[in-house]
C-alpha cells in the first residue's frame, strides 16, 4: 500500500474513533520552539519547572520517539457550548470550572483512543513503532498541530479551527511510518480581534500569543502547589480549577459545535460546584468526586484552597462556619489552612475573627499571618473609630459592614 492509500485509511480510522479532526505533519523541529526559548527566558512558564528541564527535548521530535517520520495530530472537542450565563456568576457559593475538566480526565480519553489508532496502524503495517501523546510528552503540540492544518494559534494562543473552534484537545501519535503530510495552516484569522486580550481578567497576556503563566488564573488554580500569594489570591474571579475567559469571548468559538464524546460532556457536580459542599465534604467524598476526573490534578488539598480564596474574595458569610472548621482541624492540610485563615480575614464578620483570634499563635505561618494581619486592620478601623482596641477572645466582635482588608 503506497504512503498515500495508507494515509486515507488512517484518517478514516482516526474519524471512526472518534476524533473531530485528523493532520499529519512531517516529524520536523518545530518552527515555534524559538519562541518557546524566548517564551522561557522571559520567565512565563512560572514554576512549571518541567517546561525549563525538557526545553531541549522539545527541539525535536526525535526525543520523543527515535526514528519518527510522521506526527498524526488530532483533535477532540469537548463539553458543551452553552452560552447560558453559568450559576457561578449569580450564586456566591458556586464556583467555576474549566470546560475541559468538568468531567474524566481527558488524557486517559485521548491516549485511549490513540492507542486503539497505532494498534489499527500496527495490523497495517507491522513492525511500525509509534507512542500515543497528549500532554505527556515534551512536545510542542499546538506548533504541530498547525503545521498538520488542524488551525492556526489565535492571539489567546489557543489552536483554533474555523470549524470546531478553540474548546478542542489535542493528542499525537508519533511514528516511525512514512505517511502523506496535509499542508501547514499558514494564515491567521485573528485579524484585527483583540476580544481575548482585553477579556482577560488578570492581563495575562505580555503581547498578543504570548501568554504570561505568572498572571494567568488557569496556572494558579491548576499547575501552582502550595499557598498562592497576594494580590493573585484574590483574584481568581471565582475560577477554583482553570479559567475559559479568553476563549468564552472568542467569536470563533460562537457557532462550534458541542462536544460528541460523553466521558467529556459536563456534569452536574462539576459544572457549578458548590463550593460550602467542598469545604465540608470528607476525604473519602473528596476520593469518590476526584477519581477518574480532570480536576484530580490539583488534588483535594488545591481546590479546596482555591474555594477558599474565591468565598473570601467575594466576603461571603455563609462560608465562615465551614472555613472555620477547616481551620481548626489540626489534620487538615496546611496548604488549606492557610488559605481559610486568608479568608476568614477577608470575610471579617464577628465569627469570622473569632476564628483568627484563636489562630493568631498557630505555629503554622501561613495561618498565623493572615490572622494577624486581620486583627492588626480590625485594631486600626477600630482607633478610626475611637474603638477600645483588640478583638476580645471570649466577648468575640460584632458583625461589620465592610471586611478588613478588602482590596
Ligand atoms: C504549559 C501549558 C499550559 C500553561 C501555559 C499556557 C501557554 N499559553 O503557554 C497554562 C497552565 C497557563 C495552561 C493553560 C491552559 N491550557 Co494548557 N498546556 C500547556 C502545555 C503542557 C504546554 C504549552 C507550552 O508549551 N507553552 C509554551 C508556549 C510558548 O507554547 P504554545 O502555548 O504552544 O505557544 C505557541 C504559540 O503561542 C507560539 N508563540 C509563542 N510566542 C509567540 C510569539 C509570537 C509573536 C507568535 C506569532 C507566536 C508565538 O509559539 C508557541 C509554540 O508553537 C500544552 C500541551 C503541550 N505539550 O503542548 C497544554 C495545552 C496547550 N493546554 C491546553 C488547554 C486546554 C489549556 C486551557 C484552555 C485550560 C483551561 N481552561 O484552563 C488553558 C488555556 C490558557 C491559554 N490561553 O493558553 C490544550 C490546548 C488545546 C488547544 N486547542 O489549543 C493543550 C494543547 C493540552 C492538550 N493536549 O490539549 N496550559
Ligand atoms: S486562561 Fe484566563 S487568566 Fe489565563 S490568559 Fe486566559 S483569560 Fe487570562
Ligand atoms: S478573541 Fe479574537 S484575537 Fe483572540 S483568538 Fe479569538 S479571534 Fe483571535
């Protein structure tokens, strides 16, 4: 069978998978990974240190797989495009969701479907070599998407195509198979659009395509261990795991169709979490709700501190009782701590410092800090107001119109 009646099977097979679109690019060194050096440099990939530590991989396909001839991009579009406005912009106890994660975890979906893809290939050809990649592999996939013609890199730096939009995965099958290459997608069709740029809500982006992970919420929420710093804490505009902004507002994405695949259609319990659930929940509810599921990559311990940050910025009072009990459980997970310790200082209602008093020689920093910082504010508001000084640990404090420490 010639490269060509190979290549035409093989898309009709990627298509009978499941796939919403199928490229295939020579196994060449990518034409971005320049930009992706500079992108390094200038510090935007934050604490994803993985990025820095594969930066030579990422040079060519080769390290991926040696021998590789062909890279068979495709793409999968998820979840659905509803443009209801979501329960999270009304309800302050709901917080918001990626798309991509409100149901399993696309990487088992994909690399499932791309292995069920080299098997086919394999009957075809044995002896072929490949590896099946989605985002577990140092390699630029959206620069080898568009040079498989699966779209271009938008303004938002998202891989768009006129068709399917933004709101796609992508995944790789890397092998060592000659097969015919499909033209690079070499126009843009951003033109003069700036929606995604003046969308963002934390002004993540440096310069049209490039993308500074430092401001951006989706790192925060997902990729950031440990405590997230001020001002970043409070402004996560209600995103506890990703943030759809620069692609919610993009006009391609208007008329694409919804996702076709049921393990990555929304669920109920992702779509508008409650996030006092959240904070109340056990660990073995938590098990039950991560298993399997996108989210599981920030763990129990990252979405609960991010349903932390987001009920403190909106100073919700409803939250006191259950950020208090997280506060106080002396198993709980430091990282969570700290992050209601943060909140209740934000909240500043009566309850809410008389957890903070408790705290305010907690051995851990992180809680002792905010609960300070808390009391010191509520002290000056207090001499402002020709007040008798300290919050009492037994008489507590009364319930006040405004939070300390509101931005
Ligand atoms: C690290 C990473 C992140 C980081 C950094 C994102 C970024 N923009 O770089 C963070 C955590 C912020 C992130 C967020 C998201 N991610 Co992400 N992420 C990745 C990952 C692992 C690597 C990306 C990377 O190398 N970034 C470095 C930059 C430099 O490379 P690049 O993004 O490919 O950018 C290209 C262009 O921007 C261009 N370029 C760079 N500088 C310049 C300058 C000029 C002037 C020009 C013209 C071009 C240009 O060259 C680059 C190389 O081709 C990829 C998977 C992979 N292995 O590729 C997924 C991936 C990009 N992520 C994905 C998704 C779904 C998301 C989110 C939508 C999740 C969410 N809802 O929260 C957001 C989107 C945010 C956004 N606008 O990008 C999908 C994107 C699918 C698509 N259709 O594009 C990918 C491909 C995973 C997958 N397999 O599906 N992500
Ligand atoms: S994902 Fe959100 S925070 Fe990040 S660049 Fe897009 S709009 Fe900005
Ligand atoms: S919003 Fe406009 S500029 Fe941004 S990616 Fe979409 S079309 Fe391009």
């Amino acid at each position: 069978m010639s490269p060509s009646e190979l290549t035409e099977r093989l898309r009709s097979e990627a298509a009978r998978l499941g796939f919403d679109a199928v490229g295939i690019a020579p196994a060449v060194a990518p034409g971005g990974h320049a930009d992706f050096l500079r992108w390094l440099e200038a510090g935007h990939a934050a604490g994803m240190d993985y990025l820095r530590r594969q930066e030579p991989a990422r040079a060519h396909p080769d390290a991926v797989l040696e021998g590789v001839r062909s890279v068979v991009m495709v793409s999968l579009v998820y979840g659905t495009n509803d443009r209801r406005p979501a329960q999270a912009e009304v309800a302050p106890t709901i917080g918001k969701v990626a798309r991509y994660a409100r149901r399993a975890d696309y990487h088992r979906v994909l690399w499932d479907r791309l292995s069920l893809l080299l098997d086919w290939l394999q009957a075809e050809r044995p002896g072929a070599r490949g590896r099946a990649v989605t985002d577990t592999a140092p390699l630029l996939e959206r620069d080898f998407a568009r040079r498989a013609g699966l779209g271009w890199i938008g303004k938002n730096t998202m891989l768009i195509d006129r068709r399917l939009g933004s709101f796609t995965f992508l995944g790789a099958l890397l092998t060592d198979v000659e097969l015919e290459y499909d033209a690079p997608h070499t126009s843009s069709h951003c033109g003069t659009c700036t929606r995604c740029l003046d969308a963002c809500p934390t002004d993540a982006f440096a310069a049209p395509f490039v993308l500074d992970s430092r401001k951006c919420i989706s790192y925060w929420t997902i990729e950031h261990r440990g405590p997230i710093p001020d001002p970043e804490a409070g402004q996560l505009h209600g995103w506890v795991f990703g943030c759809d902004v620069c692609q919610d507002v993009c006009p391609w994405n208007r008329k694409a169709p919804s996702g076709r695949c049921p393990d990555l259609a929304d669920s109920p319990e992702w779509l508008e979490p409650d996030l006092l659930r959240w904070l109340e929940d056990d660990e073995s509810k938590w098990r039950t709700r991560l298993k399997g599921s996108a989210a599981s990559r920030a763990r129990r311990r990252g979405l609960l501190r991010n349903a932390a940050l987001v009920l403190g910025t909106r100073a919700e009072p409803s939250a006191v009782g259950p950020l208090s009990a997280r506060l106080d459980d002396p198993a709980e997970d430091p990282v969570v701590r700290g992050a209601a310790a943060w909140a209740l200082a934000r909240i500043g209602t009566g309850e809410a410092v008389d957890a903070l008093v408790r705290h305010r020689d907690d051995p851990d920093p992180a809680v002792s800090g905010p609960a300070r910082s808390a009391i010191a504010g509520l002290m000056q508001q207090d001499q402002g107001r020709g007040g008798e000084g300290p919050p009492d640990r037994n008489t507590g404090h009364p319930d006040r119109e405004e939070p300390p420490n509101r931005p």
